[in-house]
C-alpha cells in the first residue's frame, strides 16, 4: 500500500539535543496527524493540523502542515530518555474518509 | 474518559483457523477503523465504520471482515488463516467519519503458527 517518505528511519542522539524528522509525498493531504509508539503499545497522538502552513506545538514538540500540503515537519526540543520510541507521520484525505496513511516510522534513540 | 480498548491482547491461532478480534471506542466516538502493523508492510489501513457501515476499505483479501454494533463497539473477523496474517491489529475511533484525529487501542497481537 501507498505509504509516505519519512526520514530519517532512525536516530540516535544525546539527551538534551534537538531533533527533528519530516514526512513528504506526492499526494496532498488535508490533515497531518503525528504518532508516537512505545514497544507493545498503540501509537499515541501527539499532534494534528488541519491548515497548510499551520504551526502547533505541544510541550516540547512543534509541529508544520507544510504549504504545499504535501509535507509536515516534527521537533522535539531538548529531547529526554523518554522521548524514546517510534515517531510515525500520518495523512488524511477528505474524500478517503477516516482512512490514515502512514510514514514507515523514525525510531528515536536518546543517549542519557 | 477511557480509552480504546481491545480484547484479547493477544492470540495464537493455528494456520486455516479464524479469529475475531474486538474493539470497543472511546465513549462518544462513532468512528472506528482497524489497521494492520507488521515490520515490512507498517501499518496499513483495513477497514473504517461509521454508524454500522462499512464506509472505506482498504487494499486486503476478502478473508478480513468486520462489523459495527449500534453502541459503536466494532469486531474484525480474519478466516482461513495464513502466515502471513501475523501482526499486531490496532483499532482506532473517532468522534465523526472523516474526523482527522484518530485513537489507537493498545492492539491485538495476532500469531499464526
């Protein structure tokens, strides 16, 4: 199935350091939705925006509906040991219902 | 206000078995959809309903069903079991039918020896 390009797949990185990952595809999306998976558990939503050039930030996360909307964009400031996990993107099209496609994922590393 | 909950967690089947699988939303939410995640295919839409209708589905055989109760609580049914049909399977709710915010349960891990 279709999935979006989002990089990097992984990074290994020191507490306190900044990260940030993107999500691009040839489709446009209405929604960009960002996820984070712990081992054995369900991705939990952390961010979601509606509106091209829309910036949200949640804590220590920021994230951009990029103005082509065919992109988005995820920082973790000043990353901590729990920050650990897989960060997966997710766009929605209006006119395929509550249908999700999925980036492959990048998996955090943070070295304390 | 609980979460998704899905039951069981997890499940070892035999090849050629079936299994249901079931998924009850977040109180208020009459959206549900199921996702299968493996580590080469990731996670791939199945299936959405919206007030007991199917409304999309996605690119998997014909084995994998599903259904809507009136209180929203969905089950997935998967027959004839084949190898490759081990994954975890996660549901997801939301409030309406092309809603854009979306739950996830803890999931279903699904064996199939």
């Amino acid at each position: 199935g279709q999935q979006l390009n989002q990089s990097p797949q992984s990074m290994f990185i020191q507490e306190g350091e900044d990260v940030s990952m993107n999500c691009t595809s040839s489709s446009i999306f209405n929604t960009w939705l960002w996820y984070k998976q712990d081992p054995g558990e369900g991705p939990v939503l952390l961010i979601a925006l509606y509106k091209a050039g829309e910036l949200t930030s949640n804590g220590r996360l920021t994230a951009q509906f990029g103005t082509t909307r065919k992109d988005s964009f995820l920082n973790i400031s000043a990353s901590i040991p729990s920050d650990v996990g897989i960060y997966f993107c997710a766009g929605q099209s209006t006119n395929a219902g509550n249908m999700l496609t999925f980036g492959g994922g990048t998996r955090l590393m943070v070295k304390p | 206000k609980a979460g998704v909950t899905q039951t069981p967690r997890y499940l070892i089947k035999t090849r050629g078995q079936q299994v249901t699988l079931s998924c009850s939303p977040i109180s208020g939410h009459r959206s549900v959809s199921w996702y299968q995640q493996t580590p080469g295919q990731g996670l791939q839409f199945l299936f959405e309903y919206f007030s007991e209708t199917q409304r999309n589905k996605g690119n998997f055989p014909g084995r994998f069903s599903g259904r809507q109760f009136s209180n929203s609580r969905s089950e997935m049914n998967v027959s004839t079991l084949e190898l490759g049909d081990s994954a975890l399977y996660l549901c997801a709710s939301s409030y309406g039918h092309a809603d854009g915010e979306q739950y996830f349960g803890p999931g279903t891990r699904l064996t199939v020896t």
